[in-house]
C-alpha cells in the first residue's frame, strides 16, 4: 500500500518553462550584484546569510579550481553553471537565496499545476505523508511551493530532498531516501517526468508513475498518467 508520495518538481507539479523562463533568468541578471554585495558585506540581509554566501563560494571555488579571492572570476563560473543547467549544490543553494528576494518582493508567484495544487492536498488530507526531490535546493522547493500561484502549499508536505543525497538518476539517492524515511521503499510513490529518474526509483523498490504532461504517451509498461488526478486513479487501483 502507498503511504508516502516523493514528487519531483519541474515538469510534474510544474511547469518547466517556469523554472527555464522565468526563474533562472532571473537568477542570471541578478547574481553577480547579489555575489558582490554579500562578498563586501553590503547585501540587505541576514549575517547568517552573508555567511552562507561566503560558504558556497569557498564550494564554487573548489569544484572550480579559481580563487576564492576572485569574485568575478566566481561569478563567471557561476553564470556559466546557470547556462548549462549543472546540478551543482552552491549554484542551487545561491540560486535559492536569490528566488527568495524575488518571491518575496512580488517579482514573480511558483507555478504549480491547479491539479497538482489540488491533489496535494486531497492525499494530505487522505493521510498520505508527502515528500519531495528536485535538484533545486530545498530552500528553492519550499518557496515555489510557499508562493505559489494557489497559496501556501508548504503545510501539505512533510519534507523535502536536493542534490544532497545524491543525483536524481543514481540509485544511491533514493537508497538514502528510504533509509531517512525508515520505510519499505515499496510504499513509497515516486512521481516524474524523466525516466532515467524512475529507473533509478524503481531499482530500490519503489513505486513509479512517469508523468507525461504534453505531446503522445510513451510505449512502456511503467505506469504513466498525464495529471495527477490519472495519478490518484493509479493509487487507488493498487
């Protein structure tokens, strides 16, 4: 029996040109200012912010063998990481930060499916405990969802996983997953839109549905629904 939900987010509970069209624009014109300003210890925000700051660049500078001591030479690496998309953990937690301030000051609202908003909240309110793993930052999971278009939808969600446990393709992440739930990986639902991502879940034992929001449905013998209501469907046919 499914007692426990894991949903990825771009291109399941939402949208991806949202995180392709707006989000990550949005951290590319800002990121080198925010970079600066927290080096120089002029950024409008917390010192414990600042200090976080600090410590991603000490990561940036490490993964990328420039200086610590060059900012700009840090703010191209990242610029560049924004541009291919990589999956670097500082990138996603300054990225994180930097959606923040735009959530916060109304620059833009999280896109969520109105029904994926809408089922989140039917399987909280049914007792299913739900969780999710997206190789955003967790603190980027939980304002997409904190500001949504539907309102805060945090309260439904019981946790969250990122790139901390490992890449969303290998095994090992969603081992780690199960061990941190303490319970058999087969009630637990694995929601995406990328199969090497079910594959992966699906190796440890859990449970998948392969979300295909456009275009034809695969040939596969993997369950596949197009909303979460054909979601909802496959649960309770289990």
């Amino acid at each position: 029996m499914i007692r426990i939900i894991l949903t990825d987010i771009e291109g399941t509970t939402s949208s991806i040109s949202f995180v392709h069209e707006v989000l990550f624009p949005y951290a590319a014109e800002h990121i080198a200012q925010f970079v600066r300003e927290g080096h120089q210890g002029t950024l409008d925000t917390t010192l414990e912010s600042t200090r976080e700051i600090s410590r991603q660049l000490d990561v940036v500078a490490e993964v990328s063998g420039v200086e610590r001591d060059d900012i700009e030479g840090l703010i191209d690496v990242l610029q560049g990481w924004i541009r291919e998309d990589r999956k670097e953990t500082s990138l996603k937690t300054l990225q994180g930060m930097l959606w923040q301030r735009g959530y916060q000051e109304g620059a833009f609202k999280g896109h969520v499916y109105a029904d994926a908003a809408d089922y989140l909240q039917r399987w909280h309110d049914r007792g299913l405990r739900l969780f999710v793993f997206s190789s955003g930052s967790v603190k980027a999971q939980k304002l997409i969802f904190g500001f949504s278009e539907a309102g805060d939808l945090t309260p439904f969600f019981s946790g969250y996983f990122d790139t901390r446990v490992g890449g969303k393709k290998e095994p090992e992440a969603y081992r780690t997953i199960v061990d941190e739930l303490g319970v058999e990986a087969g009630t637990i639902l694995f929601l995406s839109d990328v199969e090497a991502e079910l594959e992966a879940a699906e190796s440890v034992g859990m449970g998948t549905v392969w979300l295909v929001r456009d275009g034809g449905r695969p040939d596969t013998a993997r369950p596949v629904a197009a909303d979460f209501a054909e979601v909802d469907a496959l649960i309770r046919a289990r």
